[in-house]
C-alpha cells in the first residue's frame, strides 16, 4: 500500500522513478528512488503553478511526507511525435507526455525548468 492505494505492475522506470498501476485504474503510483526530491518537486509545482500551466499538467494527487510516493492521475502514454507549442520545456519527449479524459498531459514535469518558467521556488 502507498497513500493508501494497492500497488499494481510496473507502468514505466526512468532514472529516478518507478510509475506502477493501483487498485483504482484512474491513478498511478510514482515511487522516488533516490530519496524523494523528484515527487515533491513535482508536487510542489502542481501545488503553486498558475492555471494556464495547471491545463497541461498531470493532477497530483498526494504526495507522502517525505517524497518517497507520489499519487497522480493516471494516463495513457502518448505515442506520437514530440508535442509542440511548449518551447520552455527543454525535455518535451513524447514519452513524458499522455492522454486523461482525451487531453494531452505532461506527465513527468519534476524538472526546475518548469517551476521557473512559472516563477516557482520549488526545490528538487
């Protein structure tokens, strides 16, 4: 269990994160491997961001005390060409991108270049 949600397979693993599936299919668990700074980055900036970045980002959930979890909206990995139309996000590869209730999210946003875009004080 992790806030609350049962653990299902593994969706995905980058660098510094592993995504799995939950008992309730409309969201994902993100556990840190390194510590936690990655998911409370992430959640600070779904916390702080104005509304006009809010419409992009994949809605956090929760987040535990100390960074190890994240729970988020869960998506549909997206699978086309690399999104357009966000030039102030250096990683914009489509594998950071999905799909919720028809709509293209950015899924993996726990980057300070997106909380300095939004003029955010956020710490990873």
């Amino acid at each position: 269990m992790a806030l609350g949600y049962k653990i299902g397979r593994k969706l995905g693993e980058g660098k510094g994160r592993i995504a799995y599936a939950t008992s309730d299919p409309r969201v994902a668990i993100k556990k840190d491997k390194q510590g936690g700074r990655a998911n409370l980055l992430e959640a600070c900036i779904w916390r702080n961001a104005p509304a006009s970045l809010r419409s992009v980002l994949a809605p956090v959930i929760a987040v535990s005390d100390g960074g190890e979890w994240l729970a988020m909206r869960r998506a549909t990995r997206y699978q086309g060409p690399e999104p357009h139309g966000h030039k102030w996000l250096k990683d914009r590869k489509s594998c950071n991108w999905g799909w919720i209730d028809g709509r293209l999210f950015l899924i993996d946003y726990a980057h300070q270049e997106v909380a300095a875009f939004a003029g955010l004080r956020c710490r990873a």
